[in-house]
C-alpha cells in the first residue's frame, strides 16, 4: 500500500483564504483582527517562528505587531507588557514565543495573558476548557492536526488513536480533541515499555515527540492515519518529522509529510483563533 498524502500547504492555502474572507468583512465593520506577537531575546529559531508568523497575518490581511525585546527584559517589564497589550483594543490575540530567557517564568507570563485573547491555547483556563467541553481556545498544532483529519473526511468517532507524546502543547490537547471527537485514546510516551504493542492497534497515530524514526513501518497497522507532528533534522541538515517516511507511507493509508504537513497548519490555526478571538469581540 502507498499511503496518500495529507497536504498541510494546500490545506492551509484553503484555510487562510476563507480566514482573508471572514477577516474583510469584520474590517469593513471597524474590526480588524490584530495579533500582538512578542519575541524576548535573540533565539534564531524563535527569529524565524514570529517573522512567519506575522507574515501570515499580513498576507491574511490580519493587523499584527511583533514586539521585540532584549533577553535582559525583566519579568516585570513583561508582564507589563502583557497587561498593556490585555487592555489594548486593537489586539485581539496576544503570542508570547517560547522558550523565554530563564530568569523569566513562562507560566506566570502565559497566565498573565487574558483567556479572551490566549490565541496559542496555553492558558490554564484554555486548557481547562478544552478539558471539560467549555469554549475556548485551541492549541494550534493538534488544532490543526484535527483539521488535517476532516480534510480527509475521516471520523475519529469510534477509532482508536494513539498519540505519542504528552507535552502540554501538543499531546495532552491532541488527546483532549481526539476524546472529544469520540476516538478511543491511548497516550504513550517516554516511559511506555511498548510502544508498538500500542501503536499497531491503532488507527490514529500522532508522533509528537520531537525525535527522528520514533515510528517505523513495523509499529504500523495497514491502513492507518499516520499524523507526524516531529520537526527535526537528519545527518544532512534535512528537515525530517519523527516518522520514518519512507517505511510508514508503504503501510499507513494517509500520511502527513514534512516539511509541508502540520507545520503551516500552525500558523494557519493561530490566525483562525485571532479571526475568532477578533469576531467574538466584535458581538
Ligand atoms: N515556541 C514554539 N512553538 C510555539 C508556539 O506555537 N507558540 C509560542 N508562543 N511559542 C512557541
């Protein structure tokens, strides 16, 4: 079998069409969406997130400020930051990139951020919401990955996904959504003594562990929906995900590429939470 591809670029190119749609109308109301994205230090990476993340706004037609600050920023001044910002009429989603420099706690600054305009789902409140059923804001990258799923028209309802990792930007919400969806869900991670056992059951496999060849074709039922969330490097420099492509896509019946999987739907589920947070402001 050759799994067919899940294409996240195409996808989003769809989705951020109807995000410039919605975005023009609530503008030609008086309310066009802005995100305030705020950078502390010089992390090159980081650089590079915020830059594409702004771009996406502007192509969107979305309103954004990148706010950069030196890593010698103190909490305070962050949070004062981020207070301003809370208050601010014309910032309807607030992003604070992590990592933050270490002598500021990035749970205080995300706590600090008001749940109305928490576009990255990292709030407590957010992620207490999406525990118990409540509205709120999703974490962009297993937000997107279920948009990924309906794309394909595939139901969780009544499957069974695994999900392997648990941070708490991708796969405790990824579980979270996957319940919600009515799939059966199994967590596996570090401490999981075996992982194939887990994953050839499954229908649903989301690798976010942030490490090369974490599934391979063996650890694969026939068939499966095979969502790589891993951004990482090969011995060349290549950018790879944390499935084994090759292998996976003989066996899987779909499959996420990287680069051009879930990565831009990141991006793409960052803007619809700022359209949303922008529209609910607007009612
Ligand atoms: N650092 C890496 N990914 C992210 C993200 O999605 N949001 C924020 N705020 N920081 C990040």
């Amino acid at each position: 079998m050759t799994a067919q591809l899940i294409d996240g670029i195409a996808l989003s190119r769809q989705l951020r069409a109807e995000v410039a749609l919605r975005t023009q109308a609530l503008a030609a109301r008086g309310h066009t969406p802005g995100l305030a994205v705020v950078l502390v230090g010089d992390n090159p990476a980081s650089q590079v997130y915020v830059r594409n993340k702004v771009k996406a706004c502007h192509d969107a037609g979305l309103h954004s400020v990148l706010e950069q600050y030196p890593a010698s920023m103190s909490e305070a001044e962050l949070l004062a930051r981020v207070h301003a910002l809370n208050e601010d009429p014309s910032i309807h989603g607030i992003l604070v990139q992590l990592p933050l420099p270490a002598h500021i706690d990035a749970h205080k600054v995300i706590e600090a951020i008001s749940p109305l305009k928490d576009v990255d789902g990292f709030h407590v409140g957010s992620a207490g919401a999406l525990m118990v059923g409540q509205p709120g804001f999703k974490p962009c990258t297993p937000y997107g990955c279920m948009k990924m799923l309906e794309s394909i028209g595939y139901s969780p309802k009544g499957r069974h996904a695994v999900v392997i990792g648990r941070s708490n930007i991708v796969g405790k919400p990824m579980a979270m959504l996957l319940l919600a969806a009515n799939a059966t869900v199994t967590v596996c991670h570090s401490a999981t003594p075996d992982l194939a056992h887990h994953t050839r059951q499954a229908d649903i496999v989301v690798a976010a562990v942030g490490r090369r060849n974490v599934l391979t074709a063996d650890m694969v039922k026939p068939g499966a929906v095979v969502i790589d969330v891993g951004m990482n490097r090969d011995e060349q420099g290549k950018l790879c995900g944390d499935v084994d492509f090759a292998g996976v896509s003989r066996v899987a019946g779909w499959i996420t590429p990287v680069p051009g999987g879930v990565g831009p739907m990141t991006i793409t589920m960052l803007l619809v939470n700022t359209l949303e947070a922008a529209e609910r402001a607007a009612r």
